[in-house]
C-alpha cells in the first residue's frame, strides 16, 4: 500500500511557507497524489464501506492539504477538481460519522467552489449540501435549522438542474437524485416535527418508487420510506406500527447493503422503538448487538460507537440497573 512518508510530508509543508508561486506548485503536486489514490464517491450518494478502507490511509494527507488550504493566505489558488475531492471524502467521512472532520472538508469544499466563481445551480453544490445536512443530523438540535435549509437548497438545485435538461436526455438515475433529496427534506421536517409535511413528501415518493420498481429491486428507496412514516406514526402515538416500519425499515437497508454502518442506524432506530413499545429486554439485546458492530467497524471512541453507549445507559437506567447504566 502506497503510503506518504512523513518526511515528504514537512517537506511539502515547508515549500507551501516560502512563496506563493512554490506554495500553489506544491499544493498541486500533493493534490494531485491524492486524488490517484482516494476512489470517487457513489453517484447515487450511497454509502459504500469498500471505499472507505481505501480511502482512511491517506487522511492525514487530505487534512493536511484541507489545512494548508484554509490556512493559507493569501489563499491558495485551489482548482474545481480539489473540491470534488474533499466531497469525495466528506460522503464517506460521513457514513463513518466523523462530524468535526467531515464538517471541515465539506465546507472548505464550498470555499473552494466560491473562488473559482462555481455558479450556485451546480450538481457538486447540491451533493455538499445535502451530505452536510446528513452530517449536521449528528451534531444534535443546534444544527437542525442549517440541515433544513440545505436540504432545501440541495433539492432545489437538482430540480433546476432536471428541469433545464432536454426530456429526450434526462435519464433515470437524475429522478432518483431528485426523489433522494426530496425525502432528504422530510428527514429535516421530521426533526422538527413537521410531520404533515413528512407524510406529504413519503406519500409522493412512494408513488415514484411503486413505478420505478418493488422492494426487492429498490431495497434502499422504500427503506427511507417505512423509515419516515415509523417517525410519523411514534409522533402520533401508534407505537406498534412504529414498531414495524422501523423493522421493515432496518431489514430494507440490510438488503441493499448488509456492512454498511447505515443499516445499523436504521436498526438502531428499530431498537429505540422496540424500548417505547416497553419491549425492553429485546432492545438492550439487540444494542449490544449494534455496539459490538460498531465497535469493529469505527472503533470504541467513535461518534457512532458512543452514542450506542449513552443509549445503553439511558435504557438500563429506566430498567433500574443503575450498575450497568454506569
């Protein structure tokens, strides 16, 4: 595996400090390594666990060109190309629930498009947008306004996008992008408990999904879907069927891809219903379960890994075994 010695890695650091023509050549040089080793993200912005450990060895490299950047000043002359990287990398930082860092490389990725005079309707823009706002689920209540708004933007911009095209030329894949980030929005709504507007958009999206295929041809679709709606029917009390959205919901994700950490956020949703329906012991089984996975997959101090923890907690608390809810 290719590696970049530390060494050549001060180097760098030390010619991008002398002059401003040696500082842009050497940051073009490192970037361009970079990218021949960090694979592209999923088209459909799926998350892909395969790319990640081709991608997590050369970090310290990204973040070290992500610095340079945003440090630099006058700025670094960044090209378009730079910032399809750091949003190559943001999409998988995200399914590995980095929030600090995928944060900073999607926003700088913004910056960069702002220099080069990137136009606002732009399908990179739109896929920031909507990555970020996945992304600011994770920081918690606070961000929730900005996620909306994203989302908002990032659907926009595709519809524009689609709408400008030639019928003749728009293709299948440009729907499910639009379709995607429109129930991207009901997972805001959702958040604010708007869930007029989040049974609104599921029913829509259902009706696309219905003709575009069924649940064994379009697992991943219709697992957003029974996802939603569990939210929506937890929020008006009918737990049971929350219950079984969630379930059908978490077995959807594991057949469109059964290693991805997504499928243990949806099955994670199920036990968090599970313990509202009162089934409790049934709940703190299954996340142990997801913690064990999660421990393996992102490692004990991860963001994902914790929040498993702080949920453990939480249950056996209520169950009144404050020894193992410490």
């Amino acid at each position: 595996m290719f590696t970049t010695h530390r060494s050549v890695q001060e180097g760098i650091l030390g010619m991008l400090n002398r002059s401003s023509e040696e500082r842009s050549s050497a940051f073009q040089c490192a970037f361009t390594i970079v990218r021949r080793l960090v694979p592209r993200a999923s088209f459909l912005l799926q998350a892909e666990p395969e790319k990640w450990k081709v991608t997590e060895p050369h970090m310290p490299q990204l973040l070290s060109l992500c610095r340079a950047f945003s440090r630099s000043s006058p700025r670094i002359s960044a090209p378009y190309a730079f910032a399809e990287l750091l949003y190559d990398v943001g999409m998988n930082m995200w399914d590995r629930g980095l929030t600090e860092d995928g944060q900073q490389v999607l926003r700088t990725a913004e910056e960069v498009l702002d220099r080069v005079g990137c136009p606002e309707e732009n399908s990179l823009r739109a896929n920031i947008h909507i990555v970020l706002a996945l992304i600011l689920e994770h920081v918690g209540i606070s961000a929730r306004r900005e996620a909306l708004e994203r989302r908002k933007k990032g659907y926009a911009i595709r519809k524009a996008i689609y709408d400008r095209k030639p019928e003749a030329e728009r293709t299948h894949d440009d729907e499910v992008l639009i379709y995607a980030a429109y129930v991207d929005m009901a997972r805001s709504y959702a958040q604010c408990n708007d869930f007029e507007n989040v049974r609104i958009i599921c029913e829509e999206a259902k009706q696309k999904y219905d003709e575009w295929g069924d649940h064994t041809t379009i697992p991943f679709e219709y697992s957003k879907y029974y996802r939603l709606t569990a939210f929506a029917f937890a929020y008006e009390g009918d737990t049971a069927q929350a219950v079984a959205n969630t379930a059908r919901s978490a077995e959807l994700q594991r057949a469109a891809d059964p290693d991805a950490l997504l499928a243990s956020m949806f099955r994670f949703d199920w036990v968090i219903m599970l313990f509202r329906d009162n089934q409790r012991q049934k709940a703190i089984q299954h996340l142990h379960e997801i913690s064990e996975f999660r421990e393996r997959a992102c490692g004990k101090n991860a963001f994902l890994t914790l929040q498993v923890h702080i949920a453990l907690g939480v249950f056996y608390f209520f169950q009144e075994d404050y020894q193992s809810a410490l």
